[in-house]
C-alpha cells in the first residue's frame, strides 16, 4: 500500500491557491490523475475549519472557474481538503502542522509535497523553519517543496534564496515553479523541434534573421499594484517566462530527455546570452507605461515602474551569432497574445520582379503559445491567373483543431503532477534561475537609474508605446504576429 500524500500549501487563503492551485488539483481529482491516498492542507494565519475552508474553496472554484464546477465531484474533492492554522515563520508555528501529520501519515512516514504560495519574503522563513524542524528530512517519505515567483528580486537575493534552501533541502528536492513550462505549448517547442527532421537544419544563423518573442496581455495590473510596482514587468515577466521561452526555442538537443540533461541544455543558452554593463544595457531596453498606471490601487503616484518592455537578447553561440533575440511583455494592451516568430532570411537572390514598392516577405514561422494554441508556417505563394504575382500564405495547425476533445489544460495541473511525481524536467534549477538574474540585473538597472529615462505612456486597449516600434525599426525591422487574424 502507498504511504500517505499530503500536499501542504502554505498560503491557503491566498489568491494564487483560489486561482490557480486548487482548481487544478481539483481537475486531476476529476480526470482521475490525483492519487487515491493525496490529502491537500491548507496552512495560514487565519482560523478556518476544515468545512469552512472546504466552502471557500467552492465558492472560488464555482466563480473562477464556473464551467468546471460540478457538485458532486467537488464533494468527493472535498474530502480530501484539511485546514490547519498556522504561522510558518513563528517559534512553534509549525507545531499544529506537525501534529496534523504526525494523524494522519500514521507510523510508515508520508510523502509530503510543500508549496510556498506566500509572499516572497516568507520563502526563506518558511523553507529554515521546515528545515529546523526536521520536516525536510526525508524520514519515511520524500519531502519536496515548490517555490512559486518570483524567485528573487535581483541576483542577490535569489542566491541568498537558494542558500537558505540549500542549507534545509537537497537541491533534488526544491521544485522552482515557471507556470509557463507548465504549458503544453511551450513543452511542444521541443517537439516541434526534435521530433521533426524538417525545421531543425535551418535553426540557426545560416537560416534564421531574427527571432520575437511576445506576452502580450491585455489584463491590467488589478489588484496586484502593491506588488507589482516594486517589481515591474522585466522582474515580473522577463527573468522567469520570457527567458525560458528563448532557452526552448534556443537550446540544443539533449541526447535524453531527463530534468539533467534538459536543465544542462538550458544554461547553456543563458551562459551565452550577453550580458550587458551598467552603460551598454542602456541601449537593449525600453520601457513603456499604461496611462492611468498611477492610479491603480497600491501604485506610488510618481511611480516609474514599467508595465511595457521590449529588449535585444544577443546569444552568443555557433547556432545564434548575430540573430538578435527581440522579446517584448506588457500589460493592458489591445490583445492577450503569447507568440515566438522566427524571421526567416531573405532568399540571397530573387528572379521574381516585384511590382515597384512591394517588398518581399520572407518566410516566417509563428509559435503560438496562447489562446489560439498552433504553430503557422508563412511562405510565398503564386497568385493564380496573376501573371508573376506573388502573395504570402500560411499553413497553419490549431491544437482546438487538431485535438477537439482534449483542450489545453492549466499548466498548474502539469506541474503539481510533475512535482508528485519527482519529475523536475519543467522546474528550474539553481543555476538557471541565477543566471538569468545575472541577463536581467543590468538591464534593470538600466530602467531605474535616477538618469534612465521615463517609461513612455501608452494608452490602455493600444499596442504599446512607441518606442518599441523604433526600437525595432532602428535594426531595420518591425514588430510580427501570425498568431491573430
Ligand atoms: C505571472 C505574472 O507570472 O504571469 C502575472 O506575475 C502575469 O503578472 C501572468 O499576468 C501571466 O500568465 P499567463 O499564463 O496568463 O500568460
């Protein structure tokens, strides 16, 4: 018989476990990927029962996820939700908890399956009070834990993070969470990549003139401005899910598909971003603003927080030299877009003539990573009864074409899986999560020195400010999309 699974969340009350955590494991219990013997408690401040946290677990899963919701199969979810009051960073506070499992792991020991869904200054105090009271010694159980971002607010302080977990866990069994890794269509770069012949040998600088990388998001900063405005969008969006989409598309092929072996290949490609100096990160980076930023609830009336970025990602290596890497984020724009385009070069002589003033476009290839989930090919195709006309055309895959009946899951619902599985191919290791400080660090520097200029305004529903279109066109180039019609 299996031991006893518990998945702790500390920050029980938190909009993250509302949101995201609890309705995932809510859809596993449902597909039947929830293992029979898994117990989640939930730990924070506040006194709560068990039947009372139950009901406001429902009541968020019922408004957040309305479509989901089906009474009688969160009845039977429901039974497995505890509560335990606590306060992780205390003297004792753990004591409630330790007890709690001590109930109901029974004498053979528990696996056990933390997850710090809490402020990020608590990681730290959460991680040594787990460790000072033995509850990361893998005594009858494994134990791991799941650190949600931000991991870090600059290089510093994610090695001092990593210290402290280092001293009270084994690096094997610390889980860094990118929810992006977690989604099926950043997984399937790779396969896209490596399970085909085709698209492989032009991969690279021989091939390929530039690559784009876009979150776009049209949401605001909500509620979220008191966090947000002490992190703006390069610590928010770019160290964690921009640079980890640009390691899938950037990265060679690992000869087996282990975390390792997977994990190795990715600090390769951060080992060979440049890392820029205090002056020349200046000329990688703009920032924009949404008007009425200031406003927002938590935000400082003089705030110069950046809600908008575009930078200029150099890799250093035999595939990438001299293809720019141009990646872009921000929030309250016109579309909700996720998208890697590759630009593809220009054939080296064209026995076509073009009518005066058309230019040719040049093959492109568009990974869409969300909402409309597929991949599009663009090329040049003949128009018929044209004469030499010529006009570009897409091939395009839709994942809600292709795969009507099993949409896209939460990338929550991979990743938690993943974790109770040892699986640590889609969670960042130490060194990566360093490294990609190490790129960003100066490029923020770079927006908050007391001389860097002010983030342009943009208006919100718009497609951001102007100067990341300059910012491009200064490389002869424009911003792409192939994802939305
Ligand atoms: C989070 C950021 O990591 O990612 C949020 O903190 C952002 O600000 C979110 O809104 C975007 O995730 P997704 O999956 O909606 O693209």
């Amino acid at each position: 018989m299996n031991t006893s699974l518990s998945i702790v969340i500390f920050g029980a009350s938190g909009d993250l476990t509302a949101r995201k955590l609890i309705p995932s494991l809510y859809r596993l219990h449902r597909k039947g990927r929830l293992p029979e013997e898994a117990r989640i408690v939930g730990v924070a401040r506040s006194p709560f029962s068990d039947d009372a946290y139950r009901e406001k677990l429902r009541g968020a899963l019922r408004e957040f996820q309305p479509k989901d919701y089906d009474a009688a199969v969160w009845e039977s979810f429901a039974r497995r939700l505890f509560y335990v009051a606590g306060d992780a960073t205390t003297e004792g506070g753990l004591d409630h908890l330790k007890a709690w499992l001590g109930q109901h792991e029974g004498t053979s020991g528990g696996r056990r399956l933390y997850y710090l869904s809490v402020a990020p200054e608590l990681y730290p105090k959460i991680a040594a009070g787990l460790g000072r009271e033995g509850m990361s010694q893998e005594n009858g159980g494994w134990r791991r834990i799941i650190i949600e971002k931000p991991f870090g607010h600059d290089l510093a302080s994610a090695r001092a993070l990593n210290r402290t977990l280092a001293a009270n866990f084994d690096e094997s069994q610390v889980y860094r969470i990118d929810h992006y890794l977690g989604k099926d269509t950043v997984q399937n770069v790779l396969v896209f990549r490596f399970a085909n012949t085709l698209f492989e040998p032009v991969w690279n600088h021989n091939f390929i003139d530039h690559v784009q990388i876009t979150v776009t998001e049209s949401v605001s900063v909500g509620s979220r401005g008191d966090y947000y405005d002490h992190s703006g969008v390069l610590r928010d969006m770019f160290q964690n899910h921009l640079l980890q989409v640009l390691t899938m598309v950037a990265m060679e092929a690992p000869a087996r598909f282990t975390a390792d072996q997977l994990r190795n290949e990715k600090v390769k490609v951060l080992d060979a971003v440049t890392v820029h100096d205090a002056d020349s990160a200046c000329g990688q980076v703009v920032t924009g603003q949404y008007a009425g930023y200031h406003k927002e609830k938590g935000v400082r009336p003089d705030s110069k927080t950046p809600t908008f970025a575009a930078i200029k990602v150099g890799v250093n290596n035999w595939r990438w030299q001299g293809v720019p890497f141009y990646l872009r984020s921000g929030k309250a724009l016109g579309n909700r877009l996720s998208e890697v385009v590759i630009q593809f070069l220009c054939p080296p002589h064209l026995m076509f003539p073009l009518p005066p003033g058309q230019i040719l476009q040049c093959n492109r290839l568009a990974i869409c990573i969300q909402p409309d989930e597929g991949i599009h090919v663009n090329f040049q195709t003949k128009v018929p009864d044209g004469g030499m006309l010529l006009k570009p055309a897409d091939l395009e895959f839709h994942y809600a074409k292709a795969y009507p009946d099993r949409p896209i899951p939460e990338a929550y619902e991979r990743l938690l899986l993943d974790a109770m599985n040892g699986e640590a191919h889609l969670f960042m290791r130490s060194d990566e999560i360093e490294r990609a400080w190490e790129i960003m660090d100066p490029l923020i520097a770079a927006t908050e020195r007391p001389d860097a200029p002010q983030p342009q305004e943009y208006a919100a529903g718009s497609s951001g400010p102007k100067c990341a279109d300059e910012f491009l066109a200064r490389g002869g180039r424009a911003w792409l999309s192939l994802c939305q019609h």
